[in-house]
C-alpha cells in the first residue's frame, strides 16, 4: 500500500478544521432542559388541576389549594430525575483518550484527540484507544472492540484492515490514517443511538394510570358541570359556595396520591440502584426491571464487568499415583516452586494487557528469578560440574523453562551459547590438567566430561589449534630438566 507517511501539512490541517473535517465529539441526543420542563409539566394530568386552581382563584378559595403541593412535588420529581439522568448521559463517553501521537510535518507531536483532522496519520501502539474510524498503514496490533461490538475476541489487524474509533489497542504498534471523524465515525452514530431518549415508552403501571386520568378527566367535566349548574341554579348557592363543592366532588375521582406513591416508590428505587453504580436512562424503567424473572446474557458477558481476575491456581494431578498423601505432599510443594516461578514470570514480563494485569494481581510475590540470576546459577552450576554430562535440558529442567528460552538469555547475559560456554570451562581445566604431567590424556578427558579420549582431542585441536599431546611432551620436557 502506498501511502504519505510523513503526515499532513499544517496548511492542510487548518484546511480541513476550516471544512469541519475535524474530530470534535458530537453532543448526546439526550432532551434539552426546556423539553424536560414541559413535558412534565404540559400534561393532561396537570391540565385537569390547573383548570381546577384557576376556578378556585377566581372565586377567592385559596384554603381548597391545599392539594397544589402533591402536584408541585409530582412534577419536581420527574423533572429532577430527567435533569440528573441528562447530566449522566451528557457526560457519558466511550472515547477515553486524552493525547494521541499524530505525525505532521514529517516529525511525531502530541495532540488532544479532538485537535485530529481526517487524514491525519497517528501511531498507535499497547494500551491506547482509537480515536476515529481508521486505516492501517504499517504495522501489526492486536485490537479488543468488545465497547462496540460485544464481542471480547482480540482481532489481528494488518496494513490495509479498517479499524473502528472507540477499539482499544492490546498489543503492537502501527502508523493509521484516519478516514472517518467526529459525527461520521462509527462510535459517534452509537452514542447518539444510546443517548437518545424514545419517546411514548412507559411502563404498565404508569399506562395505565395514564389511562385512569384520562378516563376520570373525561368523565368529570360534565359531572362537574352538572354539578355546578345544580348548586348554583337549583340550589341558590353562592358562585363560591359552587365552585367550591363542585371541586371536593371532582377531587375524589382525581388519584392525584396514587400518582405521588408511584413517583416515591420509583424514586426511593432509583436512589438504590445508584448506590449499586446503575445508570437509571428513565425513572418509569424500575417497574419494567421489577417485572424481571429471567436475565439472558450472550458469552461475552457484555453488562458484566469488563475485567479478568485469576479465580484459582491448580496444578494438574498424575492420576496414577496411588499413595494419596504422598501425592498431595508432592503436589503441594511442586504448587509453591511453580507458583514462585510463575511470579517470577508474570513480573518479568509487560503488563500490557488484561490477561497479563489479571496474572500480575494473583501472582503478587517478590521475584526471586529473573533471567539475569538464572543465568548466573546456570553458570556456577556449570563451573563446578563441568566434569558431568550436563546438558542445557537439565538445567532448564531446574526453573521450569523451555530450552529456548534457556539459550536466549543465556546467550543474552554471556555473549556465548550454552555448549560454547562448557566448552570453554573444560578446555581451560583440561589445559591446567595437561600441563601439570600427572595425568593421560584419556584421564584429563574422563575429569572433563569426555567419554571418548579421541573426540576429547578433537575438540582440543580446534579450540586450541594443537593437539592435547604436545602440551603433554612440553610438560615433560620440563620435568626431565629439573
């Protein structure tokens, strides 16, 4: 894939602030202040009352407003709940990364995620989340999209493979292009859909309160009527004296309280759901909860905690054993070396994603054996054996390591591989041997480590460029001239 690697320019860049191209996260699509208000507020509930307020103003009752401070206190509610849960919403974001390392100019700067323009070329490395829809130009990472898709398979993305704003980087670096930014990027469209408010959504209880009101409202305005014009026509009461006993009749009909119990109940049910840490989107969604037998959850465990934890460490047994107590003896203590040496391990190794933090909690003594004392005991160990038919199997056996990994850090800390280092150590001894005359060369070769007298020449000759005899002949030399 060819591509511009050295970035944009920053004429480029203000060009495309200029033709809004850049990455400014997009407002929540939650309901403004003033529609929270008035939805409320506007009911055919409240209508009912406010008829009945005015009415009772008019003829100079104020002692029958008693019933204003339930609705007052019906409408506080509802609208401080939306307003708290706007709040929550409007703070409410997927996209988490403060500074993101973006290439212009042919040199690599730190930037505010939303100071990104679409085809700016940004590093992405462990750990970091993607800021926009992007594409891979060099480079492999493993990527985790579990915040939009649900899924928790870590996925392979190389050059050319799209990658969606809001993934988290797992492992590996790359350099990407941004194609899609602010609103067109795919994390926008899913935070516009979750803070969206549906409208005509209720609960069962409040429809069919709704109902009731609605019922009630229509049947008590010709009965208030009837009423009214029997009391003040038939009867001869005063205007006051009217309206005032027409609203005691029609107040009865009115389950103003049955709406303030639903208000508290669902109130007192929200407060005890945010000690939990629960994000109420809607107060009437507690009776729809409340109506709950069977939760569903697909294997990604998605409203779970989106963390690893290290349950148990269990080591498998050898079934065939048949002393139980000798076996658990064994067990135990090869349970407490393993555990050392995986805590050895886990802490020499980055903790550069879940599995690794996760390992890293369980795991948490000091470690005793990093590469660098492994192979200084390797060493020692060496130095004092040389003389036995020790192989680089036996001493890996020793820390639980592959022999790979074994030569690796050997090679690391010794600029010398494993057989070329014992090669070392038993051609120097075998040298002193030599020269001290009191031994054969098939005796320096057995307290060398040599089985075969000739190979052990062999190795001589090449190590040092002459054969083991003439060190033989030279040292008797010498003795005959004393």
């Amino acid at each position: 894939m060819c591509q511009n690697m050295s970035g944009l320019s920053t004429a480029e860049v203000e060009f495309r602030k200029k033709a809004g191209l850049s990455n400014e996260s997009v407002d929540s699509s939650t309901k403004t202040v003033a529609q929270i208000i008035r939805s409320n507020v506007v009911t055919y509930y409240n209508l009912i009352f406010l008829i009945i307020t005015i009415l009772l103003i008019v003829v100079g009752s104020f002692r029958d407003l008693t019933f204003l401070p339930i609705i007052i206190a019906n409408m506080l509610i509802g609208i401080i709940q939306e307003l708290r849960s706007k709040k929550i919403l409007d703070d409410l974001t997927i996209l988490n990364t403060p500074k993101i390392t973006v290439r212009r100019n042919g040199s690599d700067q730190e930037v505010l995620a939303d100071e990104l323009v679409q085809d700016d070329v940004i590093t992405l490395s462990a750990g970091g989340q993607i800021p926009a829809d992007a594409l891979v130009l060099s480079g492999n990472i493993t990527v985790n999209e579990a915040l939009i898709t649900g899924e928790a398979d870590e996925i392979i993305k190389k050059e050319g493979d799209p990658l969606f704003s809001g993934s988290f980087v797992i492992s590996g670096e790359c350099l990407a292009k941004l194609e899609k930014v602010g609103k067109d990027s795919y994390i926008s469209g899913l935070m516009l859909q979750a803070t969206q408010t549906k409208e005509g959504e209720q609960s069962e209880m409040i429809r069919a309160l709704n109902r009731l009101v609605q019922t009630v409202g229509v049947i008590i305005l010709p009965i208030g009527a009837i009423l009214f014009l029997q009391q003040y026509f038939f009867s001869g009461a005063t205007m006051k004296d009217s309206v005032t006993g027409m609203v005691a009749a029609i107040l009865g009909m009115i389950p103003e309280g049955l709406y303030l119990l639903a208000s508290v109940a669902m109130v007192v049910s929200v407060m005890r759901l945010g000690k939990q840490k629960v994000l109420i989107h809607d107060m009437k969604c507690i009776e729809t909860l409340a109506r709950v037998n069977v939760l569903c959850v697909d294997k990604t465990g998605t409203i779970t905690v989106p963390e690893m934890e290290v349950a148990q460490f269990i080591l498998a047994k050898d079934q065939s054993l048949a002393a139980k107590e000798q076996e658990a003896d064994q067990q135990s203590e090869d349970k407490n070396k393993i555990a050392k040496l995986l805590s050895d391990c886990v802490r020499a190794l980055p903790c550069d994603n879940a599995t690794m933090e996760a390992l890293q909690q369980y795991f948490t003594e000091p470690m005793e054996n990093s590469a660098e004392k492994i192979v200084k005991w390797a060493q020692n160990y060496m130095e004092d054996n040389y003389y036995q038919d020790i192989t680089l199997e036996q001493v890996a056996k020793v820390f639980y390591v592959r022999e790979g990994y074994m030569c690796r850090i050997f090679k690391k800390y010794t600029g010398k591989r494993y057989i070329a280092y014992l090669t070392d150590i038993r051609m120097k001894k075998a040298k002193e041997l030599l020269v001290s005359g009191k031994f054969t060369i098939a005796e320096v070769a057995r307290k060398t480590g040599f089985k075969d007298a000739s190979y052990f020449s062999t190795v001589f000759k090449k190590y040092y460029a002459y054969p083991p005899s003439k060190l033989l002949v030279q040292s008797g030399d010498e003795h005959s001239g004393k």
